[in-house]
C-alpha cells in the first residue's frame, strides 16, 4: 500500500506532536481530577492545565486578559455562543458569502426567526471581499460583523484589520471565526481590532478533537452575553443562577480537561518552533502546489489568493471528472486524503461559482513536506489526463 | 507559623493568583475554602502571613479579582 498523504488539514491537523499524545495520557493517568471543583491537590493540578492552557491560547491570540477566554468543544459551539448570547431583536449583521455554516447557519437561523436583519456581503467569483459592499452592509448602525479569517474553501484571507476599523467606524462588532487561521497565520485580536474571536483546538493548535474557544475583547460588556449553557462552574455555588463574569458565564459543566493538556502540549509545540516559521513552511508548500496545479491542464483553481492573502488551503476541480470522482481515485490510487464536496460552505461555493458539485481541497500542515506535494502533483496531473 | 487566605469568586482567579506568586517563588497554597468564610469559591489561597504586603502587591499589579484577604 502506499504512503498516506494527509492533505486534510484544513478539517483536522495530522499527525499531532508526539507531546500532544503524551500530554493528554499523562493528565489521565497521574491527575485526572476535576479542576476547580474540590480543592484537593489533584484538583488543583486539573484546575492548573486548564490555567495554563487559557493563558498559553491567550498570549498566542494577543488577549490581554486570559480570563476573558471560555474554552468549548470546537468553533461551532464558540460562533454560537457569541451569535446567540449577544444579537437582540433588530440587531442587523454584515457576514461574508464565503463562511462556513457554522457561521451562516447560526445567523440564518436568527433571520428567518425574524430576530436579526442580515446582509451578506457579496465577493466576486474569485472570493474577493468587495470592501465598499462591506462598507454599505454596515451601514450605520450594524451590531455585528461576522466573518472568517480565512476560507476553509479557498484559502483566502480577509483584510480582517481593515474590516475591524470599518465595522468599529459603524458602531458594530466584530466577530471573526479563526478555524482556519488560529495556529496557523499571525492572530492578534488587539492589533487587529477583533471584538470576538472563536477558535477550534484540533487544527492549526495542534490539539485533540472536542476543544476550542470563545475569546472576548475588552470592547464587549460580559453582562450583555445570554450562555448557550447554565450549569455547575464550581464558583457561586450558594446561588441558584449563574455568575455574571467571565470565564464561568461561559463555561459550565466539567471542561475537556485531558484535551485541554494536549492543546496546552500543542500550543508550547507552535511556540518553541515559532508560528512564523510555520507559517513560511505552509506558505512555500502552498505557493508550491499552487505554482505545479497551474501547469496542468483541465484543472482549475478556485479563489486562490497572492501570497500573503492565502493560508494553506487551496481549491481545484478537473474537466469533466467530479470532485467525488476525482478525491476517491487520489485517495485508491495515490494515498492522497483530501475533502471534496461543498465543506460545509454552500454559500462560498455559490460565490465561486462551484455549486453543487463542490471541489477537491488540499490543505498543508506544519509536518506536510515539499516530496508529499511533489507526489500530489503527479498524482493531480494523472487524474487531470482522465478529465 | 501564621497564615493569610485569599478568598475568590473564581477558582479561574485563584489560580491565576497562585501561579503569580509562585513566579515570585513565594511559598503558597491552593486550599478548599473554610466553610466559615465564604461560601462563594471552593478554592482559596493559604500564603504565609509575613508574605502579605507582596501578595497584596500582586493582586494590584495582576488585576486579578479577589474577594477578600485575611489573616487566620
């Protein structure tokens, strides 16, 4: 059988640092108590990772204050809490064509409720933002703005700076979805002017599956948010509703603990090799593929953006070949594992003009190397001769 | 020896707190909070009562949200 080669990052990292998997053994076997709940020592200790974990995300995320970062099970559960826990009746939201349904979803549902108003901001047929458009959807008066850093369809990365000093000129919020780029591209919420930032352990932190985060700036008052979740926190127990501050507002019920030890292993891994060299080692195996996908024929790429506005993710399609078709026979043939089909994005596909059928995406990891993406190249040229 | 505690409304607080002062090499204590005192955390700090005026300072420097320092 031949070699894997895992280009499915973008949906979850692989392989984990071996001190990822060690961490998270280590927490189970020598402590494995619930943090915050006892006061025993072993409680102290469980209670210690998830410390140690909030405050090594936050330093990464430029947060200034850990305790405003809740941890949940992944960036689907963090969108809606910020979704849910702060639009009121009449709030009116700029979004993007390009988010994932765990955005659009979340806000779809708020509208056709008749809650909130939202205007989608369109992008022209190569994923790019129109910025007076996003101007014009703001308005004045916009609550929130809510958009992905970047594309887990395309790659590309929005302007989220620019977007930030847009949605604050209109009074709005913004609510950025980093899925795709926490771990992976520089994130700094307070040079970057983002007000919410959700975030998921598994993909570029380097963590287990069933951990992530709602991190809230300093510009968004606790009391205004209504948790998804009430529940035990461990703090305020004399009272029989739940505490107004942060992070407890946000967390209840027993934390992922042993998953939190393996982001906390993750996190200190992208620290130690620093996130700029990752970034440079994603970004010149990215460029590579790109470059080689552009010399074969009867295969298109979809929304890739210049150098600096794309992370490592990049579409394509072939001819007459489906994306089904054509990601069955990578993965058969040639070991490549890599995700067809619309990636729970149906509105960005519409914007790229690649609905319903969807694409093959290709998403790079800190342990891609520059041979793997030589092979897929083949592999992508192959394919391409039956389409 | 005498002792202080640290009382919270958070464990998130109380371990922030221990964190700071253990930086500081200074010898403390993560302890279920006395029933007597409050009934607002299960975690307090216990620190050495000669230690105060530090412990003091770092709840200033910090910002950590505390709810009550005490000798015992």
């Amino acid at each position: 059988m031949k070699p894997v080669i895992y280009l499915d990052n973008a949906a979850t990292s692989w392989p984990k640092p071996p001190a990822v998997l060690e961490a998270i053994a280590d927490f189970y076997r020598g402590i494995g108590a619930n943090p915050g709940r006892s006061g025993h020592r072993r409680s102290v200790e469980a209670g210690r990772v998830v410390n140690d974990a909030r405050e090594a995300v936050a330093e990464l995320i430029g947060l200034g204050d850990p305790l405003r970062l809740a941890f949940c099970s992944n960036a689907t559960e963090a969108l809606n809490t910020a979704i849910h826990g702060l639009l009121r009746p009449g709030d009116r939201v700029a979004t993007s064509s390009m988010e994932h349904n765990s955005m659009m979803r979340p806000l779809r549902a708020l509208e056709q409720q008749g809650v909130i108003e939202l205007v989608v901001i369109p992008e022209s047929s190569h994923g790019v933002m129109d910025l007076d458009a996003a101007e014009k959807a703001l308005g004045s008066g916009a609550r929130l703005m809510a958009v992905n850093h970047a594309s887990n369809v395309t790659g590309r990365i929005l302007p989220i700076a620019k977007l930030s000093r847009m949605a604050h000129r209109a009074g709005a919020l913004l609510l950025v979805d980093g899925a795709q780029s926490v771990g992976s591209l520089p994130v700094d919420m307070e040079s970057m002017g983002i007000d919410l930032l959700a975030f998921t352990g598994h993909k570029g932190l380097l963590g287990p599956t069933g951990t992530g985060g709602l991190a809230v700036g300093p510009g968004v008052d606790n009391r205004e948010f209504r948790p998804l979740k009430r529940g035990g926190t461990g703090s305020r127990s004399e009272r029989e509703e739940q505490p107004d501050f942060l992070p407890d507002k946000l967390e209840s019920g027993t934390l992922n603990v042993g998953g939190l030890a393996g982001l906390l292993a993750g996190v200190q891994w992208l620290s130690e090799r620093g996130l700029d060299s990752i970034r440079r080692h994603e970004e010149s195996l990215i460029q590579r593929l790109i470059r080689g996908l552009e010399g074969v024929d009867r295969v298109t790429i979809h929304g890739a953006g210049s150098l600096d506005a794309q992370a490592g993710t990049v579409s394509i399609s072939f001819g007459n070949l489906s994306p089904s078709e054509a990601g069955l026979m990578l993965d058969e043939e040639f070991g490549v594992l890599s995700r067809v089909g619309l990636h729970c994005a149906p509105s960005a596909h519409k914007s790229i003009g690649s609905f319903p059928h969807g694409t093959v995406r290709l998403a790079v990891g800190p342990f891609t190397t520059e041979a793997e993406i030589d092979r897929t190249l083949e592999a992508v040229a192959a394919l391409a001769q039956r389409a | 020896m005498e002792f202080g505690i640290v009382l919270f409304y958070s464990t998130n607080a109380a371990l922030r707190l221990e964190k700071s002062l253990r930086s500081q090499g200074l010898k403390c204590k993560l302890i279920p909070t006395p029933r007597q005192m409050s009934t607002d955390c299960g975690t307090a700090l216990r620190f050495q009562w000669i230690d105060a005026e530090t412990v003091n300072a770092s709840i200033e420097t910090t910002s950590i949200e505390v709810a009550q320092v005490a000798r015992i």
